[in-house]
C-alpha cells in the first residue's frame, strides 16, 4: 500500500498541473486531529474547480491515482438520488487498498461549501488566495450534545414507541420486520441514549466517533458485552433475548441520564414492558 506522503503527493500534484483547479481541501477522519491515523483512512479530497467540463467527459484522468477496485459516481446513478448539491464525487477504492474519495466542486461554491462544511476542513491548495479567513479543522460538530429535556423525553418515547412493532414483528412471526424496526431506529435510540449518559458524566467535549465507533472506551466492559449481545439476531429467541437486552440497557441509561440531569422519567418503560409480555409469552 503506499503511504500518504506518496497519495498526497498524488492528489496535489494532478492539482497543481490542471489550471482549472483553483483549491483543494481535505475532510473526514484525516483532517482529525482527534483521531489516531491508520492505513483504512480514506483521502477524501475535494478540488474547487473554474470549469468542470473537461474532467466530467472521461474518467480517464482517474488514472493517475491508480488502478481501481471500484468505481462510484453517487451523482450518476439513479437508483440512489444525488445529495451533494453542486458537487460530483468519484469514490475509489484502488488495487492496493488506499481509498479516495474526491469531489469537484465549481469554485463559486465555495463559501457554500464552508458553510455546509461539519467542521473538518483542511484547505491544502488555494491558488488564488481565495480563502480570507484561517480554517482550522475540528470534530467539535460531532460532540456529545446536552439534551434538552424535551430531547431526552423524544428518544425515550421513540425508543419505547418502536420497540412495540417489534413486539409485533416477533408475534406474527416477521423475523426480518422485527430486526428492522430494533437495527434501525430502537438501538440506535439506546446508543443516543448511553452517549448522553457519558456526556453527563464526562462533559460535552469530545465525540464517540460516527456510528457510535468510540463508544466501548466509555462503557463498563459488561455493558459493552450486553450490547454486542444485541447485534446476535439469527432467528426469533436470539431477537426476543436482544429486545429484552436492549430494554434493560435502555432502561438503566435513561434512568441514570434522567437522574444525572434532573429530568422527569416518563413511563413508557413500564406501560410497553407490561405489553411485551403480554404479546411474547
């Protein structure tokens, strides 16, 4: 695999040479400090570009970056709509593992772009002078963020909620509609949920990484152990024990969270936990 000096290198090299790229700037987990660098880190690249017409009528230039796994071009498929704005993206994955994902932007968007930025933001290239203020890159978007307690209420109540159509799922015997409805909106409530109660405790200065990646480092080791528990759903009893993980867990994080800020505990946990065994006994 080549280092980053090489695929840096790479990158602002083709930049330097092409008189339409006017600026670079780095993003993700390489513009954070935060994060300790390893070889799965993605170059994610943008080029802010004068005129875009010469590099969108051929890939061919892609080939100075190396030969490639794969190909994505996110803003030219039509099954999955485009959500960069102004953007368009070329995703590779290369033949020695590195990973680039670089996006041409027209460089009238860049005050936009700063605008829309999370935060971590490197600029590497800038031509023109264009950029009139220093940018510092930072992950501060990303920290842990004190709930309100409307906020707080609001995730309790939709974990709860939600947890009912898995109930409902597992007692008609819809195995795949139960491990939707906990994979993809009651779990990622409970991480939402222990992530405050470590901010409680810890402060709002810091992240647990996107996806929750982090959040083991401040876990108890049982509690990390339970969790993985959860992601064990091959058939209906290993889904029935992953709710009732997932209500326990729930149930202490919020208490412990309701308790650390001074906010009422509602009673959903009482009123679905009395429908749960109704309906799964």
């Amino acid at each position: 695999m080549r280092g980053k000096e090489e695929m840096m290198g790479l990158l602002l090299g083709f930049a330097e040479e092409r008189e339409e790229i006017r600026l670079v700037t780095l993003e993700g987990s390489r513009a954070n400090p935060s994060i300790v660098p390893d070889s799965y880190q993605d170059y994610d690249i943008s080029y802010f570009v004068t005129d875009r017409t010469a590099l969108l009528a051929s890939d061919d230039w892609l080939e100075r970056f190396g030969e490639r796994v794969i190909l994505q071009k996110p803003e030219d498929m039509e099954l999955f709509p485009p959500e960069l704005g102004s953007g368009f993206s070329y995703l590779m994955l290369l033949a020695d593992g590195n990973k680039i994902d670089l996006t041409l932007y027209p460089v009238d968007d860049l005050d936009q772009y700063f605008a829309d930025s999370d935060g971590l933001v490197e600029v590497l290239m800038d031509k023109d002078g264009k950029c009139k203020r220093e940018v510092e890159a930072t992950d501060e978007s990303y920290w842990i963020k004190k709930p309100t307690a409307r906020s707080f209420d609001d995730c309790c109540n939709e974990f709860w909620f939600v947890s009912t159509y898995v109930v409902k799922g597992l007692a008609r015997g819809e195995l795949l509609y139960a491990i939707d409805h906990l994979s993809e909106i009651a779990r990622p409530n409970l991480l939402r949920m222990m992530s405050w109660r470590i901010g409680a405790e810890r402060g709002y200065t810091f992240s647990v990484g996107k996806n929750y990646k982090f959040i083991d480092r401040y876990l108890p080791a049982a509690d990390w152990e339970l969790l993985l528990s959860t992601y064990v759903q091959g058939g209906s009893e290993e889904m029935r024990r992953a709710l009732q993980t997932c209500y326990a867990l729930f149930r202490k994080y919020s208490r412990e969270t309701a308790e650390m800020l001074g906010y009422a505990y509602p009673n959903y946990d009482e009123q679905v936990t009395r429908y749960t065994e109704a309906h799964l006994t």
